[in-house]
C-alpha cells in the first residue's frame, strides 16, 4: 500500500483500510485542533519521532478495553483501597504530558511527545477534548495518563509511571468512572503487556472503525471530569 502525503491546507485523510501492513497511513499535514480530532473519529493518530515529518497510523488488529471487562488483581485491589495514592482528573495536564514525555521507554530511544505534540494537545485540553488523569503519593505527581474522548469512546495517549503501580491506579480508576458515566470502549492504539494484564485484548481494524462510527452519535451527558469523576472508588470484596 501507498503511503499517502496529506495536503498542509486541506484537513482529509484517506481510507484508514489503505493504511500498509505495519499501519502507517499517511504522512504531513500538521496537528491543528480540526485535524487531530478529524483523525480520531476515523481511527487515525499521530505517532512519530520528532525529527521525523508527522506520521498517521490506523493500526490492524487494534488494541482495545472494554471497561466491564478490565481485570484487577487481589493485590491491586489492596493498593486501590489504601491511601498510597491519590487520583485526580484535569488538575494538571502539563505535568501529565511531560511526565510521559520524559518516561523512559524501554527499548525505544527516546521520546515522540515533542514540545509540538504538548502544545497540540494542551491547546485540546482547553477546548475540552483531551483529559489527563493524575496519581499523586505525597502531594507529588509520580503517575498518570491522557487522551480523548469521541461519543461513548475514549482514546487513550500515553502514560508515565515514577513509582510502582502509580500509572496502574490511575488507569483503573479512570475505567472505573468512565463505565459509570456511559463510556463503552477505551482504544489502548496498539499492544502492551502493562495493559493486557489489565484485560485489554486485539480486535481487527474493521470492528474498531465500525465501534468508533456509531459511537460517534452516541450522545453522553456532558460532565466536568474535575468534578464529577471519584478518586476513590470500592471494587467489593
């Protein structure tokens, strides 16, 4: 397949299916609000090295959660009902993005978060449509996690981890409020053990893009994360 040279003016992408067999759709074009949302409700998400020109990928198989299927452990369920951390949402987005933007990566040589991709995606925080989940231990931000939300989906970005089981705890009281609030799917993009241990699991493209289209339409109640979302959460015995 081709790889495909998007127009800097004109905000269209190509087929996600056209996309070559390692998922790289298209390249160019830049990370403007319209563009970036545009990407989303077809699947398409920017990943790329920042001396690199931007890259748009639609990945297949993709890796996906359905929050009434996420898997906690005994001893993750201790750890969430103690008070080691704390969670929070929108409180600190910038710290969230550089925290993943200086994480290390193991076997990756540095990062793709570039003070291009912070400002795209502060500037989305503030229209509301990227959110950032933060993990506090000591009045201090040692984990967390961002990313969008479309219809009843949500499209997870990164996350960072300084303590041990900090990005997990964020990530599972994030599921835990999202499915309280009618969310149906959270799009994990591609492969990790760290989230396939949490009940993530591949589906093909075509059911991802048929999933994201009607979920789209599907009109949620409007909520402030900040004062709506619970960190704190009981998963019973």
């Amino acid at each position: 397949m081709p790889v495909f040279q998007l127009d800097d003016h004109e905000i269209a992408f190509p087929p996600p299916y056209l996309a070559d067999e390692n998922g790289l759709l298209a390249v160019g074009g830049d990370l403007s609000p319209q563009r970036l949302v545009e990407g989303y409700k077809l699947g398409i998400f920017p990943w790329y090295n920042p001396d690199e020109p931007i890259l748009w990928w639609s990945p297949d198989p993709r890796f996906v959660l359905y929050p009434n299927e996420i898997k906690i452990s005994k001893s993750m369920k201790q750890i969430l009902r103690s008070d080691r951390f704390q969670v929070t949402f929108d409180q600190d987005f910038i710290g969230v993005i550089s925290g993943c933007k200086e994480a290390h990566r193991p076997g990756q040589p540095g990062t793709w978060i570039s003070d291009e991709i912070i400002e795209a995606y502060s500037t989305l925080h503030q229209k509301g449509f990227i959110h950032s989940v933060e993990v506090w231990q000591k009045n201090k931000l040692v984990g967390g996690l961002y990313g969008g939300c479309i219809g009843s989906c949500f499209f997870g970005e990164s996350m960072f981890s300084k303590v041990s089981n900090a990005s997990k705890t964020g990530f599972i009281i994030l599921v835990q409020n999202l499915q309280k609030h009618g969310f149906e799917l959270i799009d994990c993009q591609v492969h990790s053990s760290h989230l396939e241990s949490l009940g993530a699991k591949n589906i093909s493209r075509e059911a991802f893009l048929k999933y994201i289209f009607h979920s789209k339409n599907k009109k949620l109640e409007k909520i402030s994360w900040g004062k709506s979302f619970s960190g704190r959460f009981y998963f019973g015995n």
